[in-house]
C-alpha cells in the first residue's frame, strides 16, 4: 500500500510540473517538440539574408551551426529568394506544354484546334486504362456505356461507345475532362495534362474502336520503328 500510494503521489507531482512547464503566456511559448514545424520563418521575396548577418546572435538548433534564419544560395549571385521571370514569357510545365487558355464555353474551338501530344503505343493506353478505371469508372462505367454505380443513381451520363459521342474529336474530349460539361464536373485540378491525354487514348481506341482518332502521332511512331527494326540490305 505504501509503495502504490508513493508511486500516486510521484505520478501526479510528474503531471503537474509537466502540465506547469508546458503552460504558455505572454513572451513563454511553453515547451514545444520542434519548434521549427510550428513557427516558420517568412523570408522577403527579393532579399535573401546571408549568414553573417546573424552573427551568431540567433539560437541555433541545425546540425551545421547555421543560424535559425539562414537561408543563403551560393548558386544564386542575386540573392533573392523569388526570381521574376523573364519578360513577355509563358510559364510552361516540364513537357512544354503552354497553359490551357480554353474557356469551358469554347468547346468547339478547343476541339478542332487540339491534337493528343502524347504519342500512342501499348503502354500509353494500358495507362490511360488505369487512369480511366480510376476516375471515370465511377460515372461512365467500365464499359463506356454510362452505367456506374454513380452514373445509375444520377442518370444522363454519356455513353461513350456509341451514337454522336463517337464521332467526337480527340481535342473535344480533352476539353470536356478539363473543364467539364453538363452533369461532369471539371477534372482539371484532379488529373495531369499528361494523364488526360493518355485516357483520351484509352476512350478512342478502345471504347470507340479507333474511329474518329487522331493517328496522326501513332502511325509516325510505326513507321520509324518499322525503319529501326528493317535490316541493312
């Protein structure tokens, strides 16, 4: 009984120096477990500070000693921590490709205007079948036909093999995965350029049979490897 009542007493005198020490107020932050995860530094844009502006005065928590503010790049002569970009230029992404500038009313012009980048082989449409089972079984079903589990429930889901929808160009199904159309919401922010084109693949030449395709890329692509793999006379 003695030991069991000293071991209370000990256990609540831990809690109360813990719960004293980790009280907060006014300039006391109380104890935090890495304070660095909770309070980030904001760093002006165009400057950067360089280590020996800290001369050592800040407290320093870092396995090489720098100061808790120190954020210089030797790799970067102008010392700003934003560059500005070049004038009159275009952000691209890592493939080229420019920004989508198509408004979601501007489908017909987004259509006849857009060609799939993304040259077709078996490994492309295998992708786009992953990609398709991933966001677009759930509407249209595995089949193309408009009839998944939430394509029943909501009704008028387009069925993608069959009637006007196979005659629809590669650029128009595109468009309508950005920015969405009727009862589909847009699947810009969901799904990569990349990744639209590769399912755009998968619906024409598997859910559409190839008609109405744009092979243009595709038969590029044979006929080089015809090229590659014909021996030397």
């Amino acid at each position: 009984m003695k030991i069991a009542k000293t071991l209370s007493i000990l256990g609540i005198a831990v809690a109360g120096i813990t719960l004293a020490g980790c009280r907060a107020g006014g300039e006391n932050q109380g104890l935090e477990y890495a304070p660095q995860m909770y309070h980030s530094v904001a760093y002006e844009p165009l400057t950067q500070i360089q280590d020996a502006e800290t001369k050592g005065d800040l407290i320093s928590t870092r396995e090489d000693g720098k100061g808790e503010y120190f954020n210089s790049n030797v790799h970067n002569p102008h010392g700003m921590n934003m560059r500005e970009p070049a004038p009159n230029t275009v952000p691209r992404n890592k493939n080229g490709y420019l920004p989508y500038r198509y408004k979601a009313f501007e489908i017909e012009e987004a259509g006849a205007a857009m060609k799939n980048p993304i040259k077709l082989d078996d490994a492309v449409v295998d992708e786009g079948k992953r990609l398709y089972q991933l966001y677009c079984t759930p509407c249209h079903g595995a089949g193309g036909q408009g009839d998944g589990p939430v394509g029943n429930i909501i009704g008028g889901v387009a069925n993608l093999t069959g009637g006007a929808y196979t005659g629809l160009s590669e650029g128009h199904i595109f468009h309508v995965i950005t920015k969405g159309k009727g009862r589909m919401g847009a699947h810009g922010s969901q799904i990569t350029p990349e990744n639209r084109w590769k399912i755009v693949h998968y619906v024409k030449q598997e859910l559409q049979g190839g008609q109405n395709a744009d092979n243009a890329v595709a038969e590029a692509v044979v006929d080089q490897e015809t090229q590659v793999e014909t021996p030397a006379n």
